[in-house]
C-alpha cells in the first residue's frame, strides 16, 4: 500500500493476503495508521518515500496506490519504483483524479497535479515497464463533491 496514509487501505488488504506492506513518507500518517491497524498482525508499516521506496526488488506480487500521485512531484518515478518492487508479472492498482479545474487544491491540501488524463497514465505506465495498462473512469459517487476518480490496473512485465 504506496501512500498508505492512514492506514484505510491496509485494513481492506489484511484480512485477504498473507502480508501487507504500507508505506508513507508521513510519521504523522504512520501513527494514524498504527492506531487503526492494531491487531493485523500481518501489516508492516515502513516510513520512506514513493520515489525511493523501502521495499527489495522484486518482492511483492501487487502495489495500490490510492489517492496519492497526484501529490507527488514526480508520479512517473513513483511508477517505476512500484514496477522495481514487483515480481514479474506483478500487478499494480491506481485510483487517482481525472483531470479538474481546481486550482484551489494545489493551496489547500497540497496537489501537485490537477488530476491525470488516460494518456498521461498509459504513457507512466508503459515508461516505468507495465504492460496490459487499463484505465477506466469511475462513476461518481451521488454525494461527491471532488473530482472525478479513475482506476488503473497494469501487469509488470
């Protein structure tokens, strides 16, 4: 779980794998996450960041990274950190915002980039060695203010 915040994720992810790794770059995140994922044994969380992930090479068979490469100044380096950490034929699973027009984000909660288009996403992917790249628009949720969300599935090759 690249990003893993607080821990939201990793507490889906435990209770159907063998082990989940999270990874943030926050010890604020971290904390909150320690609180909310006491009692899964199986997670281990890590500080580091998305670009130089504290993870071995070719050691992981999937990598989520949920609501984060839009904070991040170089997604695409985040990408191929996430393709050196999986196994060949590992998956990896993005949600991430469509592009907007709120530029208020960037001063409010930190963006970076005002979502990414399908093209800048395959373009990533394909750069940082994943194949089969998928990116499917998400319906918004009834009562979503934000922007709209996308997912992205690839397989290293």
């Amino acid at each position: 779980d690249l990003g893993c915040g607080t821990g939201a994720m990793a507490s889906i992810l435990a209770p159907n794998v063998l082990k989940v790794i999270g990874v943030d770059a926050s010890e604020e995140m971290l904390d909150a996450a320690k609180d909310r994922l006491r009692g899964c044994a199986n997670v281990e969380l890590r500080r580091g960041t998305l670009e130089a992930l504290p993870v071995f090479p070719e050691s992981v068979d999937a990598a989520t990274l949920m609501l984060v490469l839009h904070h991040l100044p170089s997604p695409a380096q985040a990408l191929s950190e996430a393709a050196r950490i999986l196994k060949p034929g590992g998956r990896v699973l993005i949600v991430d915002m469509a592009p907007h027009e709120r530029e208020e984000y960037r001063q409010q909660m930190g963006h970076v980039w005002l979502g990414f288009s399908e093209e800048q996403i395959q373009k990533m992917l394909t750069t940082a060695g994943f194949t089969r790249v998928k990116v499917h628009a998400l319906p918004p949720a009834t009562t979503a203010k934000g922007p709209a969300l996308f997912a992205a599935t690839a397989r290293k090759a």
